[in-house]
C-alpha cells in the first residue's frame, strides 16, 4: 500500500470541532487533495505570513514540496511525535490557517509544542482562538500530555493576546530562540498544563470516521516514493 493510500483511507480518523455561529472551526490531518487551496491561502497571505515563520523555500508553494510536507507529516504521526491539523470554517469548508502540535516529548515530561498559522484574510475573527481550545481539549485528554508548551515573538502583539485568553501562562524570555525569516530571533515562552484546564474546558468534539486517517502503519513507508 502507497503512503498516499493511507491518507485517503476512511478507516480511522480524528475530526476536531469547536466553536458556535460564525466561529464554528472544524480540524483535520492535511491531505493530498488540499494542495491548491492551501497554496492559494498561504500565497495570498505570504507578507502577512512570513515575518513570524521560518524563512520560505523556493520552492515552498509547489506541488512537489507539499508531497514532501505530507510524507513528514506521515512519519511524525506514525511515530507519535506531532499532529499537524488544517483548520477549515464550518460554515463553507474554507480552509483558513492551520496548527499543528510538534515536538512531542513523552517519559517524564509528557509535553508538546503548539504552533500555527492563520490565513490573512481570516485573521481576527475568532477562529484560531477556537482552534486553539479545541487541541488544548485534544492534547490533554486524547493524548494525555501534561503540559503544552508555545513561544511568539516579542512583538507578535495578537499572538500574545491569543496564547492568553487560552489561559497560557508567560513563563520566561528565550534568547535567539528560533530562527524567523533567516534571523535568529528573541521569544517570549507560554504553556499551559494539564491542571490549569477547567471541567468545562474539555470541548473537543473528536469524531472518528469523517475524515482521513491519523494512524499510519510503519511498513507503509518503505513505498513512500509512491506517494501523488
């Protein structure tokens, strides 16, 4: 079996839903088919993107590159170690950013790392604010980490705003952090922890067959070649 049928299986799978109303976001794992709309989003947002992200590729929008994005994304989940999601509207479908939780440390940290990133257009109207819930809820119960850990530039005024109203608390300031648009650059460092989420905190709808599986078999990457 190809990695690409892995992806397209039904199987098994993890939806993520949160939110009411316009805010309304549901999550999933990327897949081959959202090639050209996550190109055209992430295209159109590239000045409003690319100041808070790692330094793009030449090549960071094509066909290719998203082949090679899919087949990480396939090892890191088979192997445990991150969840990237795509974050779609639910009122149409549109996708509008994504987030992903990386790093994945178990043992005696049992911790995780949150990124994400937000399409231009959609910035501001509550949907990462939702998302963000929604994988905390994820995390700590699905997964059953103890800690998430984020980190955003000193002046990412909104990125701030946002870690806080999820109820992360500043931890500390971290030199030459990581480095951002070909730059070495400062971070301000949050988590939040397993105890610090109320009863009611818990949300995440986690549905398990609407769409393409999580779980990749580890035999399937030997035909990763095959892969779109």
């Amino acid at each position: 079996m190809s990695l690409l049928r892995a992806f397209a299986t039904t199987e098994t799978a993890r939806v993520l839903r949160g939110g009411e109303g316009a805010s309304a976001v549901h999550l999933r794992a990327p897949q081959p088919h959202d090639f050209i709309d996550w190109a055209a989003l992430r295209e159109e947002s590239r000045a409003f993107l690319q100041p808070w992200e790692p330094q793009w590729a030449d090549d960071e929008l094509t066909r290719p590159a998203y082949r090679r994005r899919l087949r990480r994304y396939a090892r890191e989940i088979r192997d445990g170690r991150a969840y990237p999601f795509f974050l779609f509207r639910e009122e149409d479908g549109a996708l509008v950013g994504g987030a992903t939780l990386s790093n994945i440390r178990r043992g005696v940290a049992q911790a995780c790392s949150l990124g994400y990133w937000m399409g231009a257009a959609h910035a501001g109207k509550g949907y990462m604010s939702e998302a963000v819930r929604v994988l905390l809820s994820f995390a700590f119960g699905e997964l059953a980490l103890h800690r998430v850990e984020a980190a955003c530039l000193p002046h990412n005024a909104a990125s701030q705003r946002l870690l806080e109203k999820a109820g992360f608390s500043r931890e500390g300031y971290a030199r030459h952090y990581l480095r951002i648009a070909g730059k070495w650059e400062d971070h301000l460092l949050f988590a939040r922890l397993s105890s610090d989420m109320a009863t009611g905190d818990i949300v995440a709808d986690i549905q398990p067959r609407q769409s393409p599986v999580w779980h990749v078999q580890a035999g399937l990457l030997a035909d990763e070649k095959e892969i779109l």
